[in-house]
C-alpha cells in the first residue's frame, strides 16, 4: 500500500555523501595524529550496532533521554506550541515518538520533517511515522545538518529537536558554528530542543563506552569495514583494539582504535598506502560531556535563550531554548 503523506527531499546524494568520505579519510587518514569522523559508523549495520548500544545496561544515555520526554515531553510540547516537528539526526525516530505524541495532543501538530544523512534509514523511518500518524505529514530530507542548515523545511512554528547527545560528537569550533548557523535559520517564533550527556563519574562514562558484552567496540571497528567496502581498503578489524578513554581537560569521552601490530593499510579509492606502527592510534570519535551552566552558556553565546531546563540534576539534560529576538 502506498504510504501518503510522505515526501523523501535529496540534498545529499549517495555521490556527494562519497565524496565527503573521500575527503575525510584523505585528510584524517594522512594526519597525525590518525582520525576520522563519526559521521562513517552509521552504515545499515553500524546503525544495526548503535540501536544495540542503546539496550545496553552500561548505555544509560537513551534511558534517560527518554525518562526525561516521558515525563516532559506534555510540557515542552505545550511551551513550544510548534505545528511542525523538525528532528535533525533523526536516526530511527524512535523516541521521537514521545514527541509526536505530545505535539499531538496539543492540536497543532501539521507535520514532522526528519533529518537525516543516512538515506535507508530515514526513509524506513519516515514511512513508519507516516503509517502511525495518518495526520501528520511527513517531510523527510535527506541533509547535513553542517551543510544543510539553511534548507530546513519551514513551517509556522517549529520546534527543531537534537536529541540524543549527537552534539556531543562535534568538537567545541563545531558546535559554535552549528548552533552560530541553526541559530540564523531559525526565526523568532522557532524553538529548539536539545538533549545533552553530562558530566558524571568518569568510571560511568567509560563504562558506557567499553561495555562488558564488546557492542562498542564492534561498532568502533565498523568504521574500518565501511572504509573497506566504499573505498576499496584493506583494513583487518582484527588488528584494531577497541579504546575508550574520559579526557578530563576537554571534558569529552575520547574513542580510538589502536593498532596491535606495525602494519600497512591499503585504501584503493585514494590510491594511498597507510602506515600504521604498533600501539598508534586512529581517533575515531569524541563524545563531549557538559554541565547545565556550560551548554546553556554555549547556547546563549550562539543567540539562543534558554526556555527551560529538564533533568539537570541527574545524569541526562533537554534543554529548550529560543533565537534571541
Ligand atoms: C549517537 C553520538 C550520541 O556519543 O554516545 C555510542 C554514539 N558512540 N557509543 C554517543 C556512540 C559509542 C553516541 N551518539
């Protein structure tokens, strides 16, 4: 049956998107030292890995997202009053559910547009919201929220989630400028709604991101095989160590996979032989952690004023705030 109500928007094509791996791995794979970027964990099976990641007992971070939206989300539907629910790294639109709900039951609720770099994902996702919510239209696009900030689908008032703690995975100038543009794209009656980690117990936070079942460090490796299968490497998985460090000064989680052995990595598409010596690292991802006063500071610094704060004494924070006008 086919689904109405549902338009799939490409600003990213699968040839930009490779293009784009091509550039980082050129870049981050002849640096010192070695990194690349998240962005590449989320093929079908890295994002296959992620959800399991979320199940984990040690993954506390979705839990407590989605605590804080089942007892919040009536409240931050209500102050937002927003008829169009944009969700920028939708993902599966899994707790994006709480939301749809509670924007719902405020009556105002016209259409939910999904953001997403990953084209299968968003795609099965957007439909399943279609089929749930016959009343909603939906409105997926296809986009990098780094590149693609000024093409947002509009709407009366909106209410732009990042949820998940995905900001946590952009360095500090990142996230000036990311918030810095969101910010300019957003007009006055626009909310945002941003979930954010914090800061705990580092022995947690490690924990989290070296489980004892080995779900991390699995999708850590996937990295390696996206870079094999879309670049033609040669990367042994297997000669990687999974490594997660609590980086105290930048007050982020540090991932890396660390080289067992000297050995050298062929990437075909670059045409580049990569050198790897035993015990190096290949940085592959930060996940920043914040206090409540330092994001709403980073928000404020960007032009937003923060509306409300929900969970800021425990482990998890959603802060909703508005463009200052
Ligand atoms: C999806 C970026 C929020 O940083 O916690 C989970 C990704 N990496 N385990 C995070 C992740 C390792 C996750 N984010």
């Amino acid at each position: 049956m086919p689904t109405t109500g549902l338009t799939v928007e490409v600003l990213l094509t699968p040839e930009d998107l490779r293009e784009s791996l091509l550039a980082d791995a050129r870049r981050g794979l002849t640096a010192r030292p070695k990194s690349l970027s998240p962005v590449w964990f989320y093929d079908e099976h890295g994002s296959a890995l992620f959800d399991e990641i979320t199940r984990l007992p040690e993954y506390y971070l979705t839990r407590a997202e989605r605590g804080l939206l089942e007892a919040h989300a009536a409240e931050i539907a209500a102050a937002a009053g927003a008829d169009t629910l944009v969700e920028l790294g939708s993902g599966t639109s899994d707790k994006t559910r709480l939301l749809l709900d509670a924007m719902t039951a405020t009556g105002r609720l016209h259409r939910y547009a999904p953001l997403d770099v990953s084209e299968d994902t968003l795609r099965a996702a957007a439909a399943a919201v279609a089929r749930e919510y016959p009343a909603v239209e939906v409105h997926a696009v296809v986009a990098d929220f780094h590149r693609h900030l000024d093409a947002l689908p509009g709407g009366r008032r909106r209410l732009v989630a990042f949820l998940g703690s995905t900001i946590g995975n952009l360095t500090p100038e990142q996230r000036r400028r990311f918030l810095f543009d969101l910010d300019c794209a957003l007009t006055c009656d626009d909310r945002l709604l941003l979930g954010v980690d914090l800061v705990k117990d580092p022995g947690r936070l490690v924990a989290a991101y070296d489980d004892a079942r080995g779900v991390t460090a699995a999708f850590n490796r996937n990295a390696l095989s996206v870079l094999n299968r879309m670049l033609d490497a040669s990367f042994d998985p297997g000669m990687f160590e999974h490594v997660a460090e609590w980086n105290a000064d930048d007050q982020w989680m540090d991932i890396r996979l660390r080289a067992t052995t000297e050995h050298v990595v062929k990437v075909g598409a670059l045409d580049l032989d990569v050198r790897f010596q035993r015990g190096e690292d290949l940085h592959t991802e930060i996940s920043a952690k914040f206090t409540p006063e330092r994001i709403v500071d980073e928000l404020a610094y960007a032009g937003f004023v923060s509306e409300g704060t929900w969970g800021g004494g425990g482990d998890f924070m959603l802060v909703l705030a508005r463009p200052y006008c």
